[in-house]
C-alpha cells in the first residue's frame, strides 16, 4: 500500500465548470471527517464537494459521497482513483463551481476521475513500510554472532547484565526469516520478543 506525504490542490476548468481537487494524507476517520469539514465551510458556495475517503493498514475503512451529483458519477470514480493507485490514509475532495454547462453522466465520470487523477500525479507518493522493534536476550557466548547478524538493522537498545539484551527495528517481513536463522545458528539458546509493529512511510 502507499500514501501521499503531503497535501496537494490542482484546478482544472471543464466546459466552464471549475473543479479544485484537494487530497490529504490522514492517519484516522476522525481525521478525514475533520478536513473534509474544513473544505465544505470553506466552500459552502460550491455546487458540490464530492469526496472519498481510505484509512487503514488494508485500506479497511472507506467512504466516498457524490454530493447532490447524479450516482455513481463522483464519489465513486474519486474512490477508483484511489484504489487503483493502491493508496491509503487519504482524503480526495473535488469541488465543483458549476459552470452552466450541464456535462451528463459520462462527461462528469471523465471530469471527477481526470481531476483525481491530475492530484494524484502532482502528489508525493510513499509506500507505507511495516517495521518491528523487536529484543534478543542472548548468552555473552552468542553476542559476537548475533551482533553479525543484526548489523545492517538499527540497534536503538542495548543492556548488559547476566545476559546481553539488544533492541532493534526490523522490516517486518524480515522477522521470521532472521528468528529462524538466530535460532538455529545460537541452537536455541536465545529470547527473541516482538515488542511493537509500526509503519513507517
């Protein structure tokens, strides 16, 4: 999945309409409702404020509204926008001054889906990275070893005592292969914990 790093706004004029796309990285639904609040004050003359919006890990929270637009012409296009983009922890908002010039079904299709899709391209695009923090507790005979093996990771922890414990920050995906290997490597003899996941873009 990825997110965009910053806020961005585009406008494009379509047959007198105005359409200004707005598009914000959020971390919570909270969030999302919170800033789309701001745009609809800010633009309460608006003829619409079409939006959609995706939060989570696995993009599990989604919402998208067509405003007062016919259905299926704005908030869903906006969404497929988004999704085809794999993207997450965003709020799409596309406000249109109606212009005078009715653009039926499919011109409004083509106008909410080319002024996402401009947004988009003009926005900073991460992909979101699972990382763990995780702690070995291991013999002093073992920590030459696994201090080899921990040497391309960030060491944020180290306590010597009766035995050695290190904490470090792994890309998730990574944990279960380098358990495995330490594991066989020290023949059991070390604690490996997982004390936290996080994402990191």
């Amino acid at each position: 999945m990825y997110t965009i790093k910053n806020a961005v706004v585009t406008e494009q004029i379509i047959n007198k309409s105005r359409f200004i796309t707005y598009l914000f990285p959020v971390a919570t639904e909270d969030e999302a409702k919170a800033k789309l609040e701001e745009i609809r004050i800010k633009h309460a003359d608006a003829t619409h404020n079409c939006y959609c919006y995706i939060v989570g890990d696995t993009a599990n929270i989604m919402k998208f509204s067509d405003d007062g637009e016919p259905s299926g012409t704005a908030g869903v296009v906006i969404y497929n926008c988004l999704e085809k983009n794999n993207l997450t922890n965003v709020l799409a908002i596309v406000t249109r001054y109606f212009g005078g010039i009715k653009l039926g079904a499919g011109g409004l299709v083509r106008a909410y889906s080319s002024s996402t899709a401009m947004a988009v391209e003009a926005a900073e695009i991460s992909e979101i990275i699972h990382y763990a923090k995780v702690k070995i507790t291991c013999d002093y005979s073992n920590l030459g070893l696994v201090e080899k093996h921990l040497s391309e990771y960030e060491i944020v922890n180290k306590t010597f005592s009766q035995k050695v414990e290190i904490e470090f920050i792994i890309p998730e995906p990574l944990v279960e292969d380098l358990k495995a290997k330490l594991i066989d490597y020290t023949k059991d003899s070390i604690l490996f914990e997982i004390l936290e996941i996080f994402n990191s873009i």
